[in-house]
C-alpha cells in the first residue's frame, strides 16, 4: 500500500508541475466530442463525460499492464 501512495504522490507532483509549466499539454481537455457545456445567461454548466471516460481507460489500462498479479 506504501509503494502505491508513493507512486500515486509522485504522479500527482509530475502532473501538477506540467499542468504549471507547460499548460498547452492539456489543452484537450473540456473538448473532445461528449463533452457538454450549456450556457444561459450568465451561467455555464461544464460535464466533460468524453475527457473523463478517455482518462478513466487510461487509467485502467495502466492499471491492468503493471499493477495486476
């Protein structure tokens, strides 16, 4: 569970310091097709569904190949 943590915090550093670094790499996400955005007024509701079901089979896929027994 330790060695999980760790790798899980690593990860999150990395992505945070790219997410602040280099902004551009994700760009993509809030616009890929099933993603929803609905304005009125001034008001916006945001649901990404296609970004999070493409990050939810990356993280399976990571998943599966290293982590399975």
């Amino acid at each position: 569970m330790g060695k999980i943590m760790i790798v899980a915090g690593l990860t999150l550093v990395v992505l945070g310091a790219a997410w602040t670094w280099a902004p551009w790499l994700f760009g993509w996400f809030g616009k890929l097709p099933g993603d929803l955005r609905f304005q009125r007024g001034n008001g916006t509701v945001f649901i990404p569904l296609g970004s999070m079901l493409l990050i939810s089979l990356a993280l399976n896929l990571i998943y599966y190949l290293f982590l399975r027994r």
